[in-house]
C-alpha cells in the first residue's frame, strides 16, 4: 500500500463510523469468525439436544475471548506491525487508536467473554482463560524467537471445538480430544502457507514462521507436505471412534484432503510461491467442510 492509499484509508476511517471499524479490526473479526464456528461445530457434535442459551453463551464468549487475543496481540506487536506490509495499517500502528483504549477494550471483552463461558461451567471457562493466556503470554513473544512457535500457537488454536464439545457435554472426553486433534494437525500447513507466502514481511519485524530457521528451502517444503499429508488419516477420526456413520465423513475426510495434499505437494516439489497461496486459501475452506460433515454425519445416540 502507498503513503497515499494510507492517508486515504485514514480518512475513510475518521469519524465514529471509523471508529468502530477500528475497534472491529482490534479483534480480527474474520479469524474470530472462524473461531465461532469452530466452537459451534464442536458444540453441535457434542451429546443432547441443543441448549439455546449455553448456545449462545458459548458463541458470544468465544467470540470476545478471542477478539480479546486478538487485542492483546496486536498491543504486543504494535512497533512491529508498524515494519509489515500487511499490518502497518492495522489501528494501533497507526495511531487511530492509542495503547490505553486498546488495553481497556481487549480487557473489558476478555472479562466479559469469560464470564459468559463461566455461565455455561467451569470447564469452559479454564478452557477460554487457558488458550487466551497462552496465546498472548507464551504464542506472541515466541513468534520472533524461534519455529516452534507455530506448535505452540497450534494449542490455543485447537481450543473451539473442543470448548464447543465440553460447554454441550459439561466434561471432558475422547470424543472432545478427537475434535481437538483434527484442528490441531490442521493448523500447521494453514498456517505454514500463509507464512511461506508473508515470509520476507515476516522477516521485517524478525517473526519466524516457518517449520525451520532456514527459511523457504525444500526442507521447509517437506515439512509442510509431510503434515497436510497426516490430515488424510486425522481427518477421519471422528468415524473411527464412532462418533459419526461414517460415510460422509470417510468421502468428505478422503475427498477433501487429497484436494489439500495437490498444492502442498506441488510447494515441495517446486517451492513456489502461487502453490503456497493456493494452500493458504484450500486450508481456509478444509476445515469449516470437515465440520459441516462431521455435523451431517453424526451418529444420533
């Protein structure tokens, strides 16, 4: 983006209007979208009929406690933001909204987010306050001190289904693990392709995202084949421990993972940017169609 579209975007900002604009992209609405849905997902494959109010209770924390992750990070990284492309323009770089009223706000939605998965029992509460202390206080400062980072982070962001299972089981259990691990091993080729295609922006603010220190190497490449490929067999757990018919989920898991493992293997054999992109894109629609299945194919006990 030019010093020009900036100021222009600066200027569309201005106003209340503006304002509340900014205060949405504190949270990364998209990726709090996403986690909702997650959570829902999880929530939908969880024992019983459906409780409304837990319902809502779960999907309106997860979203605050998320937006509130979300607001802490970019408080954190703010001076680094200011290097990237891709984030100067976030509100806190620049200077739309100050440190003090981006604390208060991350906090007050934190607290609230909480509470209401406190409402619904205190295991989603632990689970709520775990993912986001260990997203701001252990994921955040380790993205500029080494790639493990990404394993780190893969924990909090393995936490909605698995609080959506508990909030409808009021318990923990195999079935809510399974639910964890399918986002879990998910995780590393989405968020290995979008760093592959960022890499040099990530290398502004010193971020290391990718699998090795090495960079985009046929290494690096390797990895993020070997762990789309472990989605193939991830993907159908939920049908091997019966917790779905099977059959949707078995077309869908195969289906759509094969359709995964194409670009990723491609990134391997070429180390090209464009198989990276489409990576990052197939990743973002992989997940929500598994969960759709597993609702679809859920075995009615």
């Amino acid at each position: 983006m030019t010093q020009e579209q900036t100021e222009i975007t600066s200027i569309q900002k201005s106003g209340f209007a503006g304002r509340i604009s900014d205060y949405i992209a504190l949270t990364k609405l998209r990726l709090a979208l996403l986690v909702v849905f997650s959570a829902g997902a999880g929530y939908a494959m969880g024992p019983g009929p459906v409780d409304w109010k837990v319902f809502l209770y779960l999907i309106a924390g997860g979203f605050l406690v998320t937006g509130s992750s979300n607001g802490f990070n970019q408080i954190i990284e703010r001076d680094l933001d200011k290097l990237m492309n891709r984030t100067k323009t976030r509100p806190l770089p620049a200077g739309r909204i100050s440190v003090l009223e981006s604390v208060i706000f991350s906090a007050v939605i934190g607290i609230a987010g909480l509470t209401m998965l406190w409402l619904i029992n205190p295991y989603t509460f632990m689970l709520g306050f775990l993912a986001l202390f260990s997203y701001v206080a252990i994921y955040t400062p380790l993205k500029r001190k080494s790639p493990l980072c990404v394993f780190v982070g893969a924990f909090p962001g393995s936490v909605p289904p698995l609080l959506g299972y508990v909030a409808a089981a009021n318990a923990f259990g195999l079935e809510a693990g399974v639910l964890f691990l399918v986002q879990f091993f998910w995780q590393f080729p989405h968020f290995w392709a979008i760093a592959w295609k960022a890499n040099e922006d990530y290398l502004k603010a010193g971020f290391r995202m990718l699998p090795l220190r090495e960079g985009r190497t046929k290494r690096s490449a390797w990895l993020i084949f070997l762990f789309t490929m472990f989605m193939l067999p991830v993907s159908i757990l939920p049908w091997t421990f019966d917790m779905t018919y099977g059959l949707i989920t078995v077309i869908t898991g195969v289906g759509a993972s094969i359709v995964f493992i194409i670009p990723a293997y491609k990134l391997y054999q070429t180390c090209d940017v464009k198989h990276a992109k489409t990576l990052m894109y197939i990743s973002f629609l992989y997940l929500p169609i598994l969960q759709i299945a597993y609702i679809i194919d859920k075995v009615e006990i």
